[in-house]
C-alpha cells in the first residue's frame, strides 16, 4: 500500500519536519544533557550526529526527488509524465523523511527496552541497524579533521578514499569487533531475562494507537473513506483528497506534543 | 588449588598467513592470579588472550593444533558463548564493543543474556557501578562518554556477570595515572577476595609491576624479522624472570639492567631495597667499575635508542628561547556553554618538546585540537609565526588519538607518501619513496613497509599514523596519547624521532597520561587541571614530586633523576647509594 497523492504526502512531510523540531533536542533527555556538561569532544560529536542524520536523510530525500524528476527526460516527456515521476520522487522523499525523522527523535535502545520479550532479538538487530548512520556521520566528520591536520584536504572526488575508505573500514572492523563482543557476552544462548524493562505509560500507548489507527486509515482508504492514493496522471488531473486521511496523517504530529515517556520500572 | 587456564602444546595459524602467531604454547594459570600478558608490539598478545575465550579460532579462523581449557572447559568444542559465564573478556578497543546504549543496561547486557534473575541482576549493577567508581555515568550514553570512562565502564560490564577468568586487553591504556591505579587495585580485590582470575595485556610495566604475580611473555610471530621457527614463541613464569626473557621491563628494571643489580627490581620498593643492598654490600664500586662501561655503551648509542641526553635537550631550549615563537596562544574554548579551557597561555618556540599532562577530561585534546586550528576559542587567540591562525596541516600537524582515522592506502609506505604527495613534497630531487623510507626506518617500521596497515597490531597502526603526520612537514607536531599498545622500545624510537624532529627547528607538543614518555623526552611539562594550567616548567619541577605523575624512577629515588639513565649515571658517577630521599 503506498500513494503518491501529494496531499497526503505533504502533510507527512510537514509532520515530519515537526515532530524532528520539536522532539529532536527533547529526546535526548535530562541525562544526556547533564552528560554534555562533561564530556567535551565526544557528547558533543554524538549530539551532533544524531542531528547531522536526520539533514542528512531530508538531503538524500531531496536528492532523491531531484534525480527522479530529471530522469524523466531521458524519455518520452508529457506533462502527465514529469508529473508522474515528481509524485515518485516525492513519495520516495518523504518515506527518507519518515525515516530520518525516527532515527532523530527515536531512541532505538529504549524502544528495545519496551519491546516485548520475545521481540527481543529483532529489536536489538533493529537499533543496532539504526544507529549506523549517526555512527557513520560522527566518523566522517572524525575522518574528515584527521585527514586535514595530516595534510590530506577532504575535498573533491579525488580525495574520496581518504575519506571513505577509513570510515568504511573501521566501521566494518566495529563489527567485527561488536559480533564478537556480543558472542564473548554469551548472546544467542537462549535464555534470557530482563533488566528493568520499561513501562508502557499513557504516552507510548497513545503514540502506538495513533500509529495503528492512522495504518488502518490508509489502508482502509481504498473501500470506506473514499481513494485517491494513486493519482491518475494519463489523463492529468488534480487529485482528489479525503479529508479523513489528510486528518490521519496529520495525526501523526500529535506524538510530537506528548510529554516525554516515563524512566525505568 | 586448581588450574583456570591451561594451554597444550598450542600452534596457532591465521588464515594465509605465511608463519604461526603462536607456537608449541605450553602454560597452567592458577585460579586466583593476576597475570601480566607482556611482549613486543606485534608479537601476539592479543592472539594469544583471544585464544583465552575461544575468540581464536572460532572468529578469527586459522588453525589451531593443541588444546585450550578454561576452568575445565575445552575452547575448541565451546564456542565463546558457551563460555560466557566462566571467561570474560575486554577487548583493545571498548567503544566498538558496547552492545546498548546506556551505561547501566550494558552493565546487564551479560547477565541478561545468561538469565540471571532480575533482582540478583540488580544488586551487581549497583555494586559494580560502585567498584569501578561510574556511578554517575549510569545514565549516560556509552557513545557519549570519554575514552577512560569508556575503559572503566568496559571492565565493569565484563565483571557482572561474575566470570572465573578476566581478559584485559590494554586495560588502562586511556587512563590517567591515578585511574589506572584505582582500577587495578579494584582488580587485585577481586583477585584476592574472590579468586578471580585476571589476564591482562599491558605495555604500562610500571603500572602494573607492583600488583601482578605471574606474566605471560610473547617474543614472536607473524610478521616479526627473525621469527621465532623452532622454539615455543610464549614463556610464562614470575614476572621478573619473563620480562628477563622477553628483554623488557619497568624504567626501575631498566635501571636495574645497566648497574647491575639481580634479580631486576620491578617496583619502586624493589628497587630502593636492591639500592640499599648494593650500598651495604659495598659492591657499588666493583659494580660501577663493571657496569660504567656499560651505561657508557648505552648512552653511545642513546641517540636512536633510549638515554635521555638531557643535557643535549636542555642546551637546545636555552639556544632556541631567544629564536622565534612557533606557536603563540591565549585562550578559553568551551563545548557549547561547557568551558573547557580556561585562559589558557602557551607559547613555544622551536626545539621544545613540550608534554601536556592532566587527568581524564582535563582539556588536553581540546587544547591540541585549539592549537591545530580545528577548534574556535571562544576568547583571545592562536596564532604562529607572522601573526596569523594556524592552517590545520600545513603550520600545524595532528596525530589523533585514534591512528585508525588516517589509515586509507595498501600498504605502509603507500600511507606515509600520500602525505608527503599531498602536501607537494614530491619534488624531483626527493621523492615520496625515499622520504618514506627514511621516516620508517626511524621509527623502525622499515620492516613494515609492503604490509597493509590495518594487518598491523593496535601499536603498529599508531606508529604508521605518526610517521603519516610526521610527513606533512609542519614546523610544529601535536600528538594526542602517542604511546597507546607501544612497547618500550618502539616508545624509545619515537622518541629519539620526536628529538631529531626538535633538533631540526621544529617543536612538538604531545598530551598523555603516559609520564614516563615525558620523563623521557619532553624539555617542557604543562600540566592541565579543570582546563586551567596549574603548571609549567621542566620535567624535574613539574613531575618529579608529584604524588600522581611522577615517572618510576622519581619515586623510588626522588626528583633528581627521572629516567633510569640519568639514575644509572648518577648512581654509578657518585659511587654511593642512592637512599630514598623521601
């Protein structure tokens, strides 16, 4: 299930931006932010990285809409056309959005933390995947400095290795570093119990509800609440909306407001 | 009482590779001993502790003949894993090891994964948490902590889940001297109260000397000039007699080397008593007549190897003081509304080898990264020669904590002439080639130069990132913690090139928690404290007497002698025993 109906597109966009802005700085917390009044170079590397990828994802998105836009003149071009392949691009830009968006605001390890038991391992293989590319971001930008203060300018395509071949490499020499740990510290054995795992208060049910219920909208669009996920673009013409899931998906703005989740049990 | 560790006639071979890492290993560790893992940088220290928990062979791959038994459990026919409740282990590098994201719930990550109950769970985090002294890091990020509470919190996590067997790979390698003597004897605690087993690699011999009771020796393997075919490439006994065999040892075994004395002193106590004995014996001139020859033979050769020639660095600064000030800053520089440097005044004039020292989170890096020109002061000012701001990499080079941020070529010659080409020092009438090879075989990398760098061990790595820094030719080099997995000698090689590079006009400032580097080759010490600096001076004034950071030599003897050559000199020169001034 997808659409390309910019008005249901837009308005995720926007909620997107919001809920980045509102929450991006609260997530990290009273912890956290105690933590940067201590750490010095390396909080402030990790506070940047977070933010750092959720630009990073809205580039790529804009990138993304950019380049599926421009591919279509490399073919038969009609209005309904470069219509059409805009639309793509827009919705291939703001599923980048969605994403940046809960790796900017999300803490995959508390999420784990609240996830049920038996979700355990795909929870952790999830917030490991999801913390890569604010781990990436923060080591190019370590990279980046070393390389200059060694001589070596980081710009241009013809410095490229020196700036992604040590990145890479030491991200993959991480993993290994990490599988390993992660088998010396017995995972896999099987049994397993829980460290005060987290409690589902008042805010997490609400976001969970508003997420299924807005879910269930779009997928239920086709029948009840009238269509128009797909826009017809052969013949070109305006798209119509139901104000039912312009409202679902503005919904999803409302996690954004609530207050921050509760601590430990 | 029974045997923890137990390796049999252990060969190991990684994959292709032409010779084994290890070889014929034969040792029994008793339960409830504090083992020191010692050998020359490369020699397989860490293959060797991997082999501990099953890490090799199961993920390393390579052959292993042989068997190898923790706590009667064969690490062959158990994967890591299986063994994670009797064998933990702490690898080189704790911050790629972390598995969640706060503090306390990497504390439990192990337990969790062997089921223990929730409330007994509980109760370790909280008196770990108190052991290793982080309990008010327990809600932070372990992305967001420093390299030494990263270490600290590393231990602690492998300590919860109560293991029999505790692996260390270079444990206090980013500790500052009082926090490496705080976590070792939390270490000696468990040991002694509870039996524990701990296995610890450390080049920081005078760290460590005074709390372990047996060592591990490793003199050889892959990739080692004159390998060690035919003979057992792992020794293991008391530690004095292993660091005899492997040819190293603290700066009081140094010492003890070049006047003589047996067996070889370990610690500062060691060593006052083999001075005293020596001087009530009366040997001192029969052992001054035999061994002056020696020290002579030693400081001959001092120049690429170790002695001091202070007096040599001491002339420089005098003669350069009146030159031109390389370096001239005045400034504060804060992490958002976080100062971390405060007023900060440091000028530095060619010739000067300066080491900044400070505890964990002083402001030592932030000071480098200000000098270099890649952090803004929030008030006053960098500048060098001419007046202007420093161009990162051209007036000013950088050697990161972290080697592994440079390493992008195939081989290591290939790395050290990407600096040089990029920095336009290929001209026709030196090209990169020659000048790499000079700069390693300075720093005794000669050896190296066709392998690929990330095929090297952790102090390997690092000596390929300063020869690449080195190589930019910027008048003045920073190194931040320089010494990390070296071993005494490859320290002794960067710092007769740290020498050379001051007496050609330059001037290098390195921060470090390593105070016998400083001892060994800074003209000048800086002390940081909350991002004030508290002092400034030579070594003997800033050093000597400090509770905290003064090398070994200094404490044994007092603050007229700093390295055991200067001690050996003056020992041998007076005739009389050094008694304790303290």
């Amino acid at each position: 299930m997808s659409t390309t109906n910019p008005f249901y597109l837009l308005p995720l966009a926007a909620v997107c931006y919001f809920v980045h802005a509102a929450r991006g700085a609260a997530s990290a917390g009273p912890q956290d932010k105690r933590g940067a009044a201590s750490a010095g170079p390396q909080n402030e590397r990790g506070a940047a990285g977070r933010a750092g990828s959720f630009k990073v994802f809205v580039l790529f998105g804009l990138v993304a809409l950019v380049t599926r836009t421009v591919l279509v003149f490399f073919g038969p071009v009609t209005p309904g056309s470069v219509v059409a392949a805009a639309l793509e691009g827009l919705r291939l830009a703001t599923m980048l959005a969605v994403f940046g968006t809960f790796n900017s605001v999300a803490d995959p390890f508390r999420l784990l933390k609240l996830s049920p038991r038996r979700f355990h391992e795909p929870a952790l293989a999830a917030a490991l995947a999801l913390s890569i590319a604010p781990r990436t971001i923060v080591a190019a930008g370590r990279v980046r400095e070393a390389q200059r203060l060694r001589g070596i300018d980081i710009s241009g395509w013809r410095a490229l290795p020196a700036l992604a071949v040590p990145v890479l490499a030491t991200g993959m020499e991480e993993a290994v570093t990490l599988a390993e740990s992660m088998d010396s510290r017995g995972h896999g054995r099987g049994r397993r119990s829980r460290y005060r795992p987290e409690r589902w208060g008042a805010a997490a049910w609400a976001t969970a509800a508003i997420g299924v219920a807005a879910a269930f909208a779009f997928v239920g669009a086709d029948g009840a609440l009238g269509g128009g996920l797909e826009v017809s673009t052969y013949p070109l013409v305006w798209p119509a909306a139901s104000p039912w899931l312009v409202g679902a998906a503005l919904s999803l703005a409302v996690p954004g407001l609530l207050p921050a989740g509760p601590n430990h049990v | 009482m029974s045997e923890a560790v137990v390796f049999e006639n252990v060969t190991f071979t990684y994959p292709g590779a032409p010779s084994p890492a290890l070889e014929r290993v034969n040792l029994r560790i008793e339960e409830g001993s504090f083992v020191l893992v010692t050998g020359p940088t490369g020699s397989g220290k860490s293959t060797f502790l991997r082999a501990i928990n099953g890490l090799v062979p199961h993920f390393s791959g390579g052959t292993l003949s042989g068997s190898v038994t923790v706590e009667g459990r064969s690490t062959v026919s158990n994967a890591p894993r299986a063994l994670a409740d009797v064998v933990a282990f702490v690898p080189q590098d704790p911050g790629a090891a972390f598995v969640v994201d706060r503090v306390e719930d990497e504390l439990a990550y192990g337990m969790e994964n062997l089921g223990v109950p929730p409330s007994v769970m509980r109760r370790r985090v909280e008196e770990t948490l108190d052991l290793l002294d982080i309990e008010p890091l327990r809600g932070r990020s372990v992305r967001s902590i420093s390299g030494g509470e990263r270490q600290r919190v590393a231990i602690a996590a492998a300590l919860t889940v109560a293991p029999r067997v505790l692996v260390l790979d270079e444990p206090t390698s980013q500790l500052d001297p009082q926090g490496a003597e705080d976590v070792l004897a939390a270490l000696q605690r468990l040991v002694h109260d509870l039996g524990l087993t701990v296995m610890m690699a450390e080049h920081r011999l005078e760290r460590v000397a005074g709390f372990v009771d047996f060592a591990v020796g490793c003199r050889g393997g892959r990739g080692v000039a004159g390998s060690t075919a035919g003979r057992a490439s792992v020794v293991s006994g008391p530690p004095s007699e292993v660091l005899e065999a492997v040819g190293t040892g603290p700066p009081v075994a140094r010492l003890g080397r070049l006047v003589g004395w047996r067996p070889l002193p370990l610690t500062v106590r060691e060593a006052r008593r083999a001075a005293a004995s020596a001087g009530a014996q009366s040997k001192v001139g029969a052992a001054s007549a035999g061994a002056q020859s020696k020290v002579g033979a030693a400081s001959a050769g001092a120049q690429s190897k170790v002695g001091a020639a202070s007096a040599g660095a001491q002339s420089k600064v005098g003669a350069a003081s009146a030159g031109a000030q390389l370096i001239h800053a005045h400034l504060s520089a804060a992490y958002g509304d976080r100062t971390v440097l405060e007023r900060v005044a440091l000028v530095v004039r060619p010739g000067e080898i300066v080491g900044v020292v400070g505890r964990n989170g002083a402001g030592k890096t932030t000071l480098l990264r200000s000098l270099a020109g890649v952090h803004p002061a929030s008030a006053g000012s960098v500048a060098v020669q001419g007046g202007r701001a420093p161009r990162p990499g051209s007036d000013v080079a950088l050697c990161p904590q972290d080697p592994d941020s440079l390493l992008f070529k195939e081989t290591v010659q290939q790395e050290v002439e990407a600096t040089l080409r990029a920095r336009g020092k290929a001209g026709p009438s030196t090209s990169p080639a020659s000048g790499a090879e000079t700069l390693l075989e300075e720093l005794g990398l000669a050896d190296l130069a066709d392998r690929h760098p990330r095929d090297l061990s952790a102090g390997q790595r690092l000596l390929v990132a300063v020869a690449a820094t080195v190589a930019a030719g910027a008048p003045l080099l920073l190194l931040d913690e320089p010494t990390r997995g070296l071993d005494v000698e490859s320290k002794a090689r960067l710092a007769g090139l740290l020498r050379g590079f001051a007496r050609a006009g330059r001037a290098v400032i390195f921060a470090t928690h390593d105070v016998e580097l400083v001892a060994e080759v800074a003209t000048r010490v800086v002390m940081l404290a909350s991002g004030e600096v508290v002092a400034d001076g030579v070594p003997g004034e800033v050093i000597g007497d400090s509770p905290v950071f003064s090398p070994q030599i200094a404490r044994a003897f007092g603050p007229r002698w700093l390295t055991p050559e200067a001690a050996a000199t003056g020992i041998l020169q007076s005739g009389s025993t050094p008694a304790s001034v303290r």
